[in-house]
C-alpha cells in the first residue's frame, strides 16, 4: 500500500525553512501510483498532481509534520476540496412537485437507488412517487415495484397488459398524478444499456425534455474504474447531469472513479450506496472517500495525532517558558506569527468579552506596528533573541537600520517585551501555571 511505500520517504526528520522539490517529488511519485491504482483516470492524475506540486512548493515546512507528511497532508486537502468540501443538498422546486430523473447504464444501480432515495426522503417528511420509466427490461417495473413496497412509497407504473408502455408518455403523465395525489416529489427510474448507446441516451433525453427535472442524478457504479470518464463524458453530453452518486462502494473499489468523474464533468457527487439494502446509502463524505482514495485513512489519522501532540507540546512549552520568566523574543515572534495566521489581530481581540471598551487602544495595535515588530525581530541575532539584555547601543541602531524603523523603535520593543515577561510570570503565578515561581526577568 502507500503506507508502506512512503514509510521511508516518512520517517525523514522534521524539515526547515520550504519544502524542497526533492521532498515533493519523492512523495508525489508514490501519491502518484497511489491514484492510479486506486483507478483515478490518468489525465487526471497529472492534472491533480500539478497542481499539489504547485501548492506543495509554496508551503512554508511544518514543525509538526515532516515533509513527506506534509506533502500527504495537502493532498488529502486537495482531494477533500476537488471531491467537494462541504456536501451538497438536493436541489428542490420551488413549487412542488420537484423531479429527480436518475440516469446511468444498466446495473449500475439506479433501481436499487431509487428505493433508497424514496426512503430516506420519506423519513425527511417528504411524499416522494416512484415511476417506473425502464420499461425495456420484462422485470424492471416489477423491480421498482418491490423496492417501493420495502421503502413504502407508491409507484407510478404502466397498466400491465397494455403492450409495451411508452416511457416518455409515462414519465409526462406520472408528473400530473404527482399533482393530482399531492407527492412533492418524483423519483424517475429509467433504463440502461450494458454499454452507451445513442438510442438510450435519446430516450433519457426525451424523457428529460418531457419532465424539465430539478436535479439529474448520474449513477456510476464506482468497481468500474477506468471506464468512469467515457461514461460520465458520454452522459453528460448525452442527457447532462447535476449530480452524482457512486454506488457500489461497499466491494473494494477504492474510489477514484469519484476523483475522476468530479474533476471531468466538474458536477458535485451528492450521495454514496454502499449495499444491496435499502438502509445502505449515506450522503456523500468527501473527507472519507479521500482518505480511501489514497487508501492511507491511519497516515492521515497519525499526521492529526502529530499535529495535536506538537500543539499541545508547544503550549506546555509556552506555558513552562512564561512561568519561568524563560520567554524569549523568539517565542515572541513565533507566537506573534501563529496569531497572525488567524487574521487581523484587532478582529481576535474583539472577540474577547471586554474589549469593546478597549476599542481606542485596539485601534492602535495596528497590523503595522505588528510588521515593525516582526522586522525589528528578524533583524536580531539568535542569541539577541534569546536574551535581548545582551543588545547595547551600537547594536540597537544596526537593528533599526537593517529593519528600517528608528531605534526608539528598537528600545521601545525591548523595554515592552521585558514589562510583558515580566507581567506574565506575575500572571502565571497567581494561576498556577507550571513554572511559576521563579524570581526575576
Ligand atoms: P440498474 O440497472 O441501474 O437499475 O441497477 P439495479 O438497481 O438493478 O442494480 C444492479 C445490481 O446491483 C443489483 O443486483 C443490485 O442489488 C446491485 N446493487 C445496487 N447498488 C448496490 C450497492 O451499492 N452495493 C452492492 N453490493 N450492490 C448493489
Ligand atoms: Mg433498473
């Protein structure tokens, strides 16, 4: 598995400064074999590729993270925001009824998903219709029949008997027996070929001219792998879609046919069917198909301990650092930046209770005296950073030349950051924090 190809590439030490193409290039190479043999379409792959080794490149390198799983970090991000981020609802009708026509080749499981939509609408409080438009196969309207007894939603179907019904006419007709029987929605089942076929794809766009539907749901059985783009390409052109579901994804598929299809057709995969039953069927996660996709859900799980740990590890140190009177201007710094990812500083203090009233010294704290700080800081040695008592005048004004302010800019960062060390071990102590106690600055 990855996993295992990466191990090496994985237990490289904690980097510095940016990632470097090596780093990006090893690890790209096995994400790279990773999706292939997940079945994510080729020209998709160099797509998605370049464009992690794009973002890859710019990153600044973690603390927390080593660089090839922090390349795998970004890739499963990647993935989770092209799979969709945040899942899609169904798009309904202003005026009911709203209509879902279901599209996709034979076997993919339309049928079977049409029993679960009607179920799992109807337990949203929906009064969905079932129509049975695939009136090529013998048993197809028998089949429908059964999954809406399972689901308990009542079928719209031709009279037997009545030869062989015509799909558009039923699909048209089922729309006013909606109105009549007061269903917000209709639930369009409609026939597949084993391949693509013109004839298919006309009677799957007449009946969508006839039924103008809210939502076309393309239905991709997600063992097909390879073949997931042709399909897609040729219902797209053919019918046009407005969603996705992959079906299937209970056999050992790894998924990257929702990779392919998402990046191909650019249409929202909205719900994934796991199973035969009728209860198997979710909405879909993007987050879990990634980690599938990738098929390394414990890498990924152990970069969030990694992440959690150095956080909390950082914090402690923090905390030990202040008690202590130990707190550097490098802490300082890098505190300042950690903030500062966050957004305007003004904002994160205007969140705290109380500070309204301070709102005239906020406006102060401007961003700009933050990057005069951030110069002034960058513009000291290591070992002025660690302990600023050492700078004297000469150096005070090389500072404040190299990072371009005056040297009461220089003092005045000084002076303030010493009262704040030494306010904070005040702090620290009458909490309790760990270290405290210690005398001095
Ligand atoms: P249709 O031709 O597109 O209507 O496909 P059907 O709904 O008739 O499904 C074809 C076959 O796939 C049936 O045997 C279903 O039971 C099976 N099937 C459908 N969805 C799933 C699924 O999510 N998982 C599994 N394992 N089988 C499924
Ligand atoms: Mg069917």
């Amino acid at each position: 598995t990855l996993s295992d190809r990466l191990t090496s590439v994985l237990k490289n030490l904690r980097g510095k400064g940016r990632l470097s193409d090596a780093d990006i290039d090893s690890t790209c190479r096995e994400i790279r074999i990773a999706l292939l043999e997940a079945d994510v379409a080729l020209p998709v792959v160099r797509a998605f590729i370049a464009q992690i080794k794009e973002r890859a490149k710019g990153a600044e390198v973690s603390q927390a993270l080593n660089p090839a799983q922090q390349v795998v970090k970004i890739v499963d991000e990647e993935l989770v925001a092209i799979l969709g981020g945040e899942t899609r609802r169904l798009n309904l009708a202003k005026n009911p009824p709203s209509v879902i026509l279901l599209a996709g080749l034979q076997g993919a499981g339309k049928t079977t998903l049409a029993g679960k939509l009607a179920k799992w609408l109807r337990g949203q409080g929906h009064t969905p219709l079932l129509v049975a438009c695939d009136l090529q196969r013998p048993n197809a309207v028998t089949q429908l029949q059964v999954v809406g007894e399972q689901a308990g939603v009542p079928v719209y179907a031709p009279e037997p008997g009545n030869g062989v019904g015509n799909p558009v006419e039923v699909a048209r007709q089922s729309i006013l027996e909606a109105e009549r029987a007061q269903h917000d929605i209709v639930l369009v089942d409609t026939a597949g070929r084993l391949g693509v076929d013109e004839e298919m794809m006309r009677q799957a766009a007449d009946i969508r001219d006839a039924v103008s539907p809210d939502e076309i749901l393309f239905v991709l059985d997600a063992m097909v792998g390879q073949d997931a783009v042709n399909t897609a390409e040729a219902f797209r052109d053919g019918v046009g879609f407005t969603g996705v579901v992959l079906t299937k994804l209970d056999g050992d598929a790894r998924g990257g046919a929702a990779l392919s299809v998402r990046h191909v057709t650019g249409q929202p995969i909205l719900f994934a069917s796991n199973g035969e039953k009728l209860d198997d069927f979710d909405v879909f996660h993007p987050d879990r198909m990634a980690s599938r996709i990738l098929g390394m859900g414990d890498v990924l799980s152990l970069i969030e301990q990694a992440e959690q740990h150095f956080d909390q590890e950082q914090a402690e140190k923090a905390a030990h650092k202040i008690g202590s009177g130990e707190l550097t201007l490098e802490d300082f710094l890098e505190q300042m930046l950690a903030i500062r990812k966050m957004g305007p500083i003004a904002n994160l203090l205007g969140m705290l209770p109380g500070a309204g009233q301070m709102k005239d010294q906020l406006a102060d704290f401007d961003e700009k005296s933050l990057d005069r700080m951030q110069a002034i800081i960058r513009g000291m040695t290591p070992a002025e950073r660690a302990d600023p008592k050492i700078i004297n005048a000469s150096r005070r004004l090389r500072i404040s030349r190299g990072s371009g302010v005056a040297v009461s800019d220089v003092n005045d960062l000084v002076t303030r950051f010493f009262d704040a060390r030494k306010m904070m071990q005040q702090m620290a102590g009458r909490f309790g924090m760990p270290g405290a106690g210690g005398g001095g600055s």
